[in-house]
C-alpha cells in the first residue's frame, strides 16, 4: 500500500491499493474515503454492480469479497486491499453460465433487472452458506435439514430487495440451485 498526496489537493491523500476483480488485477489509487461500489463503477468501469440506495439498505451492489458477500457501497475500499472481488459479470466460466445464473434464467426471476446481478450474487453467497452449515433466524441447525426450506431462502436473501416484486421466481431459482449444488467457488467451478 503506497499513500501520497493528491496532486493540486495537499489535504486530499491518496492509497495505492490492489483489487482482483473477476479474475483480473489492478492497481489503484483512491482516497481513503472511497467504497468499494464507487471505485468498482467510476475507477474501473464495472458497471454490472448496481447503485441503489447508497445506504446498505437494498441489497443492489451486492458483490462477493474473498467469497462472502458484501454491500459494496458499506465497504471501504481501502480496508479490500488485496481482496477478491466477484461480480455478476465475473460469475460462471469457460463462457458457461454460472448455475444460480442459469436458475434465474430457467425461473424468470428478474423483471427490470436492476436488481438481479445483486441478488445473483447473494444467491451465490446464500447457497455457499448453507453449505457450510452457517446457521440463520430461519433455521438454526442447517446440518439437521440440509435442504433449504423457501422461508429460510427468503431469509437469508431478505436484504436484496427487488422493487418489481419478483420474489415468487426469485425463491425458487435459488432453491433450484442449491439443491443441484454441487461444490462451486465464485466463479462456478
């Protein structure tokens, strides 16, 4: 990590930091100050990630971080130096559609779409989850029933809202692919 002043700004100090995002490095600087979501979209053009309440609240610039998810616009990108970062868009390979994307597809579980690289990547993170056997306010001992249940996917995916009401696809799109899960890192493999 490399810290300079801004040019033409001495008050201002800039932080190189490195951030691998879908599979691919960069350098960059930024101001201490800086979200993840902010330097995603206006430093390195990713626009897959979605702006929608800027306050944590909607679930829309959800984003994996070394796996797990993550509101973007709540993370500092400063405090991400060195961090995988997976969106949407880096989702699947090979040119194959990753399997919660391919679900959501099968289910229609999308209307506008603003919201959906948000909840696809969430989906990800809900499934590695239950994988994992982590434990929710919808069931408390995952390894008792190790298929989800759609209360305990709505409650795990209650913080990706989706202003079109698409839920009713949305649920089961994720049942679908936890239940063909078979072991997957971000990136479908």
């Amino acid at each position: 990590m490399v810290t300079s002043f801004a040019t033409g700004n001495p008050g201002r100090m800039k932080t190189e930091i490195y951030l691998r995002v879908d599979g691919v490095g960069h350098a960059v600087a930024v101001d201490a100050r800086s979200t993840v979501l902010d330097v995603l979209r206006e430093r390195l053009g990713v626009t897959s990630v979605k702006k929608g309440c800027d306050h944590g609240q909607c679930g829309s610039c959800t984003v994996l971080t070394n796996g797990r998810r993550t509101l973007s616009c709540l993370s500092l990108a400063i405090a991400q130096d060195g961090a995988e970062i997976t969106t949407a868009a880096g989702l699947g390979s090979g040119g194959r559609t990753h399997p919660v994307q391919q679900a959501f597809l099968e289910h229609d579980a999308f209307q506008c779409g603003y919201c959906t690289p948000g909840q696809v990547c969430s989906a990800v993170g809900v499934i590695d989850e239950l994988a994992r056997g982590w434990p929710s306010a919808a069931a408390a001992d995952v390894a008792a029933d190790p298929e989800p249940s759609a209360a305990e996917v709505a409650e795990r995916m209650s913080g990706n809202l989706c202003r079109c009401g698409a839920y009713a696809h949305i649920v089961p799109a994720v049942l679908q692919a936890a239940t063909d899960r078979a072991p997957m890192d971000g990136a479908g493999r």
